[in-house]
C-alpha cells in the first residue's frame, strides 16, 4: 500500500499543476473553422466599397480586415455555460 501511494505521488509530481487541477473534468475540443477559401478585393472608391457592404448585407468599416460569407456569428456560444448538476 506505501509503495502505492509513493507511486501516486510521484505521477503527481510529474505531472504539470493544471493536469492535476483538471482531473475528471469534461472533454473540450475547440474545433478550427478553416475557410473554404479566401480572396483580396480591391475598391477603387469609397461609393464602391459600400455597395460591396450593402451587397454582402455586413457593416464594413476602415477597420475591417476579413469577413467571413455569409456572415459567420461571433457569438454563438456566449451564453452557454458548464452546470455542474451535483
């Protein structure tokens, strides 16, 4: 039995502190969404660059560096949570 406990406290040891932490907690996977594709356009005004943006029905601003089409939903899982029922 000691030498069981030795053993148990040696894979402790070895292990990193958050793989102790994290022991019988649920799987999560993140799984990558990769584009099918991706293009540059070029606008040669602004007149056409908002009729791009009405066009693909999304807000472009001079900020804006990718979008995705159709609109991919940034926050679809914001208001999922883990309940630990027990």
């Amino acid at each position: 039995m000691k030498d069981e406990k030795q053993m148990f406290l040696l894979e402790e040891l070895e292990q990193e502190p958050w793989e102790i932490e994290w022991q019988n907690m649920p799987e999560f996977l993140q799984l990558q969404v990769e584009p099918y594709a991706e293009i540059t356009i070029r606008f040669r005004d602004e007149l056409d660059y908002k009729n791009f943006a009405d066009l693909i029905e999304q807000n472009l601003t001079p900020l804006t560096k990718s979008v995705w089409y159709p609109a991919f939903p940034k926050f679809r899982n914001k208001y999922k949570r883990y309940i630990d029922e027990s």
